[in-house]
C-alpha cells in the first residue's frame, strides 16, 4: 500500500481509498478487497504493464455499522495468526457440506448439536474429531447415535473443534466446524454468530463470491480465543488523495458511486490533457483494448460496477479505480 513499507498479507486491514502497488518483483497477481459495507471487488492482471498500474481500493458507498467493523476485524486477526504459522493445520473435505455451530458445555462435557448434523436421519454415526486449540492428537471414529432433532457427543472440554461426520457405512457427509463454550458464554455469542451469519448472508446476495464458510469459522474462532485486532483502523471511507506526478491521472466519477433512486448517468472525467480512458462494466479489468470512454455510461436495473483507467502518452497508465453503482428495487 502507498506509503507503507510492509507488504500486505491475507487478513490486512486498509482503508478504503488506499493505493494498492505491486513490489518490483511481482508477477501474475489477484487480490480480493472485502470491504466493511458488503462490497466485494476482485482485481487481476496478466502482463507486465498491466500489473505495474496498480489499483485503488473503492471508497465506501455507505458508512459501516459498528458490528460489520468488528466482523472484518476479528476475520482478519484470524487470517493474519494463521498467515503468522499459529493456525491449525489446512484441513478440509473436498465437496462435503459445511456447517459451523456454536455449542454450550453441559454436565460430563456433553454438547447438543444443531445444524446440518441435526438434519441428519435418526441412526448410528461416527465422527472424526480434531480439537484446534489444544496439542491433543485426533480422535477418529468416535461413535454416537442420532436419536432426535440435535446430536450429542462429549468433547474434551470448551474450545475449537473440527469435526467430519460419517454414516453407518463409513461415508463423510458432513464438514463440522465446532465451537463449544461455556454456559456463561453461550447467549451473547449465538447472538453475535446468528447477526454475522445474517450479515455475510446479505452481502453475499448484492456481491457474489463471499467466503461465508471460511469467515463464519473465523468469526467463530475470534469470539473463542477472543481476538480483535484492525491494523489500520479507517472504516468511514474517506478516500486519500494521493496523486502520483509520474502518471496519468486516475478516472474520476460523477456522480459519485453510491445508491440511487433510479436509472443513473455515469460520467468519467480524467484531469491530464488528452488522457483516453478504457472501462469495462463486467467485473473484468480493463486493458488497452478494452471499450474507450466517449459517452454517459447509464447505470439501469439494480447494479453496476465500473473499473477504469487513464493512460496519457509517455506517461504512465493510472491505477485501475472502481465504482459501484446500485439503484434501488
């Protein structure tokens, strides 16, 4: 990021706005920025003088509520402690149904499980169990009977736990993201998991590719071990105006993204002299044969997201800037 000197990590916070630069040394790249009001932007490239333009971060169309925030930011201590090596090994069972559940301790360490494992038909199965948290070893093939709407199984104790299910013929059916806590704790983090489900839920829906599965278990894993951590704490999408003299001035929008009553005209100014600016309105990045800017870009329906840049003779192409449109149903 401009004006850092620490390359970013999976899980880094930046703020809205910021200028994403590759190191000298990079190649071929992707990066997806999640951002705290539900956007979700993909950025790519494929060729040097692609790469060497770097890409802006979008601001906020809208101010984040407090909880979206903390989400992101518990989400991303848990990315950067894994990124660190203090992450439980990768562990997943291609194409089984995931679940992540939140379970109290009861008397004799028993826990009632609900979820997809209490949709299971009523019968005998075993599980594989993993505690993430802890030294101990796995237990494998650990038996229990599905009698009624939840399962019970005894755990060691509260914590961390994945979990693959299987049936009486030995066949995985479920992928089991387990957290047990104590009684105390029970009520105010299924309040937490239940609002941040639906929160991802949502996004999900106006922004496709959400991984609600791997944040859901993250989320989960920052209430448990109760981490909390933002690196660069700027949610309120202020965008920074950083220009770079050696090249060409990025796209500006107008008007700016956000959310509209209705159909939208979308202009797209550039501030260096005889600048040509190429956009795409399909999510892909733009290149030099991408469509040239001439005319309003209307935004119809429900949604549009523009990626632009600007390239002016022997200056150098502007970063790659994004806006995101949304008209109101």
């Amino acid at each position: 990021m401009e004006g850092e000197r620490a390359p970013l990590a999976a899980g880094d916070a930046i703020p809205p706005g910021s200028l994403l630069e590759p190191d000298a040394s990079a190649g071929n790249y992707s990066i997806t920025i999640l951002l705290p009001d539900g956007q979700r932007i993909l950025y790519e490239c494929f060729s040097h003088k692609q790469c060497a333009r770097g890409f802006r971060a979008p601001a906020l169309y809208r101010r984040p509520d407090a909880f979206a925030a903390d989400m992101l930011a518990r989400i991303g201590a848990v990315l950067t402690r894994r990124n660190q090596g203090a992450a439980r090994d990768a562990h997943q069972q291609a194409r089984l149904p995931r679940d992540e559940v939140l379970a109290v301790l009861g008397p004799g360490n028993r826990v009632e499980v609900s979820g997809l494992a209490a949709d299971l038909p009523n019968g005998r199965y075993s599980c594989d169990v993993r505690r993430l948290d802890s030294a101990r070893s796995r237990q494998f093939h650990v038996a229990f009977e599905k009698r009624g709407p939840f399962i019970h199984l005894v755990v060691p104790g509260a914590g961390l736990y994945d979990l693959t299910i299987f049936d009486s013929l030995n066949t995985p059916r479920i992928d089991l993201f387990l957290a047990v806590v104590r009684p105390a704790q029970g009520a105010g983090m299924a309040r937490s998991l239940n609002r941040a489900e639906a929160l991802l839920e949502d996004w999900n829906s106006n922004y496709q590719g959400w991984p609600i599965h791997d944040f859901q278990r993250a989320y989960l894993e920052s209430l448990v071990l109760g981490l909390n951590r933002l690196k660069r704490e700027e949610v309120n999408g202020a965008a920074r105006e950083i220009h770079r003299i050696d090249a060409t001035a990025e796209p500006l929008f107008f008007p700016k993204p956000g959310v509209f009553p209705g159909d939208t005209a979308v202009t797209l100014r550039c501030a260096t002299p005889g600048a040509v600016v190429h956009y795409t309105v399909d999510g892909s990045e733009p290149l030099d044969n991408s469509p040239m800017y001439e005319a309003p870009i209307m935004v119809k329906g429900t949604e549009l997201t523009i990626k632009a840049f600007a390239s002016a003779g022997a200056k150098k192409d502007s970063a790659v800037v994004t806006g995101i449109y949304r008209v109101r149903p």
